[in-house]
C-alpha cells in the first residue's frame, strides 16, 4: 500500500474478509463500507490467497473454522511469502481457548476479534492496524530509496575513483618514461611490462587490489636509470666491469627515490625497483637474494621486464623472435627465475601477445601508419 509522509493511507485502504458464513462477510462488509474502506470478501482459506494475490489487501480480516483450508493454514502461508509477510491479519472467531490464540499467534496473527463482531471494536482494530501498516510500507518505501540512492552514490563513487585510477596510471607511465626518454626504441615498454605483469599477478591468484597495485607500480620499476649515465644507458655494445657496477647502482636509486610514501603502490614500487633484478638462485643485484627471499612482485617484475625486453629494440641489440624469447624464459625457470612466475606467464602467453600487439613501439606504429598512407 502506498504511503503518505505523515504515516495515514493516501489511497482508499482495502480489507479482505474471509468467512464461510455469508452472513459474517456481509456484516463486516456493512460495518467497513460506510468508513471509506475497499472491502474484498472469500469464502475459504484457499479463495482468500488467490484474493490475496489479485487485490494486494492493507489488511485480512481471517476466520479459522473453514473447510478446504483454515485460518491457521493460511496465516502460515501468508507470512512465509515475502510479498505477503507485513500484511496485518486480525482472526475472527468464536474459539475462546488460550491454546486456539497461541496457536493463532504462532501461524502470524497481529490481533484478534470475537464473534459476535462488535462494530465499535471492529473499526478501532482496523483503523489501528491500518495505521501500522502504512507506517511500516512507508519505512519500507524508505528503505528502498535509500538504497537506490547509496547504489547510485556508489556507482558514481567507482566512476570518480576509476577516472583517477586512469588519470595516476597515465601520470605514472609519463613520469616513468622520463627515466626511459634518452633510450628512444623503448617506446611502450612500460605499458606493456606493467600489464604483463598484472596478468601474470592474476593468474597467480593475487588479489584485485593487488593487481591494480602492481598495475601502478611496476612502470616505476626502472625510475633509477635517472642516475646513470648517458654514456651507459646508450652504449651501443656491451658495458664493462666498471660499467657495469654503475649501472647495477640504478635499482637502489630507484629505491631511494621512491621511499617514504604513505602510498601502498608507491611503496610496492619502492619494492619492485630494488628487487626485479635479483635472481631465484642468488646471483642477481643489487642485494643477491635467493628464491622467496626475493619478494613476490619482484619475481613477477623480472619476468615481464626481461620478456619485454627480449622482444624489444635496444640500443645494443635487435630484437629477438618470439620463439626465442620463450625459450629464454623457459631456459631461465629456476635459475634466474621463480619457476612458478614462469609458469604463470607461459600459462598467461594469450593474453601476454594481446597486450603487445595493443602497446607497439610508438616509432613502429607511425611506420606502419605511413606505410599505409603511401600504400
């Protein structure tokens, strides 16, 4: 039944009575009528459900002696159906025992009434119960809104939080390329080395927030390479010893840079800039950790990174065949890397080359665009 603010019905209430005495629904009905009430009248328990059904009453006044089925079978029914539950049920009868009203009580009866019906009674219980019901429908009125308007705040608080997911991400992939710009065959790496490593974080099993995490996180994993040298970051061949300790230094700075966040993907990248290079079996730098002493992300990192950058332009070399690479990785499980990150990844390999072939080198796709332009 509708509701109006203050609590009373704001549309003609109606009341079912059921009887298997025609005398008793007439009466009722010429006591009710006169009051402004809808009166739908049946004669059994089994009439009185399906009128139920078609009428949707704010109120069932229910006889229990009736054949085919009695008022006790039915109040149980009413109130085991949700749709039917807060209707107010008032027994109408000439049983008098306490046993026959704890049985009433017990099937959902609110109240009762003694036959004869006195008219001056029957109104007050109805206006009574009829009250009730309207505040009830009201408060339940209520409580649909207000979940209708959390769901909608809800819904708009995910779009906001997604367009600022979306918005750090491209900050981030910005930012990151900084460490990156002087190395100009790099192009989408990051994009394609911090995804790599989100799918192969979820077929690990690891959680949403953490793959999102690790999402954010890992294209900060080369951010130190800002403190090497350009002669280092660029040169065409391979580095020497020397060489080489200058550039084992950027995961440490990378470390520096990005300590002290109260951040969770900050501080995961803080994590992963100092660890991707460290090796399953101890020989990696900068700290030379061994298997789960290296942590996890870090251990998803490194594979995504060296992947990425088998597949990938550098300075110092082409760019080896898909085949190749795998066999790389395959060839590195247990030794430089955690053999179930690798199996994670051969295991995560379609979605892996879906993610290549949507992040290509910027340089190749202008190619290919001006090949097609000419062609």
């Amino acid at each position: 039944m509708d509701a109006s603010d203050n609590g009373r019905p704001s549309k003609t209430p109606i009341i079912l009575a059921v009887d298997d005495e025609e005398l008793n629904l007439r009466l009722i009905e010429a006591l009710l009528k006169p009051q402004g009430y809808q009166v739908v009248l049946a004669r059994n328990g089994e009439e009185a459900l399906a009128k139920v059904s078609e009428a949707r009453p704010d109120l069932i006044l229910l006889d229990i002696m009736m054949p085919r089925m009695n008022g006790f079978e039915a109040a149980q029914k009413l109130r085991q159906d949700p749709e039917t539950r807060t209707i107010p049920i008032v027994m109408v009868t000439a049983l008098n025992a306490v046993e026959d009203r704890v049985m009433a009580l017990e099937a959902g009866a609110d109240d009762f009434l003694t036959k004869p019906v006195d008219r001056t009674e029957l109104r007050a219980r109805v206006s009574s119960l009829l009250k009730v019901k309207a505040y009830n429908d009201h408060m339940k009125n209520y409580q649909k809104e207000l979940e209708a308007e959390v769901a909608k705040r809800t819904e708009q608080l995910q779009e906001a939080y997604q367009k600022i997911t979306t918005a750090s991400l491209e900050t981030i992939h910005r930012l990151s390329r900084a460490a990156e710009y002087k190395d100009e065959d790099t192009g989408a790496h990051i994009q394609r080395m911090s995804n790599y490593s989100a799918a192969i974080a979820r077929r690990l099993g690891l959680n949403p927030t953490t793959i999102e995490r690790i999402l954010l996180a890992a294209p900060m994993h080369d951010v130190g390479k800002i403190g090497i040298p350009d002669h280092i970051l660029l040169k065409p061949g391979r580095l020497d010893e020397e060489e080489w300790k200058i550039m084992r230094r950027h995961p440490r700075i990378g470390a520096s840079i990005l300590e002290g966040s109260d951040r969770g993907f900050i501080k995961l990248a803080e994590v992963i800039a100092l660890t991707h290079h460290e090796k399953w079996d101890g020989t990696g730098y900068p700290r030379r950790l061994q298997g789960e002493e290296i942590p996890l992300v870090g251990r998803i990192v490194a594979v995504a990174d060296v992947f990425d950058a088998l597949m990938s332009k550098r300075p110092y070399k082409e760019p080896f065949p898909l085949e190749k690479s795998l066999e790389i990785i395959r060839e590195g499980r247990g030794g430089h890397f955690d053999p179930d990150v690798v199996e994670a990844f051969l295991s995560s390999l379609d979605e892996v080359l879906a993610i290549k072939e949507k992040y290509k080198d910027e340089k190749q796709s202008r190619l290919v665009e001006m090949v097609g332009l000419r062609g």
